[in-house]
C-alpha cells in the first residue's frame, strides 16, 4: 500500500472551511509559510445553501488538483469534503482531516 508523506515535492492541499472565522485563514497561512505543499486552496464556506451543489463544487476543486492530494475540512467544510472526496473512493486523495466535522457516527463508507 502506497504509503506518501508530507513531502516540499509536488503536494497539493484542498482545505474546506465551515461558516465564519474558524481559524482556517491562519491555518493556510501557516503551511503556505511552511512550504511543505506546491499548491494550497481553501474554499471558505460554500456559496450556495443547497448540500449537493456545495459537494459538487468541492468535488470540482479537489480533484481538478494533482496528486497526490491533501485534504483537510472544517465543521460542514469537513463533512462536504468527506462526501466529496468518496464519491470517487477517496482516488488520489493521499490523507484527509476532518476538524469538528459533524459525520454521523452511523455512516460507513465501503
């Protein structure tokens, strides 16, 4: 099993934000200053109010990325990036976080 680090080669970074200040702004900031990853998005929030169409637009961004991926989402950001990220079985996504996501503790992913 492909086992990949955190490397300053070729890493990608998608983080996914909830509503208001969360943190995620400094948090970007940190790992841009770190230089550990070619290329960092953050999506704050999403602009639409409809769930499906923020998963759509989280799904377009992560995986409009190169691979390997690093994801890390925030309150709702974290559980759309979750559902975002499965809908092609978590392909070339190399480690997620999830920070205060709120996942029931009822779903499997398979």
């Amino acid at each position: 099993m492909n086992n990949p680090s955190i490397s300053s080669e070729n890493q990608h970074l998608l983080i996914a934000s909830g509503f208001g200040d969360n943190g995620m702004n400094d948090l970007e900031a940190a790992l841009r200053d770190s230089h550990l990853f070619t290329e960092i998005r953050l999506i704050k929030g999403c602009p639409s109010h409809v769930p499906e169409e923020c998963i759509d637009i989280v799904e377009k961004e992560l995986f409009s990325m190169e691979t390997p991926r690093f994801a890390i989402g925030h309150s709702q950001g974290g559980a759309i990036l979750l559902a975002a990220a499965c809908r092609r079985r978590l392909e070339g996504v190399a480690r997620g976080i999830l920070i205060n996501a709120p996942i029931n503790p009822h779903v499997t992913v398979t």
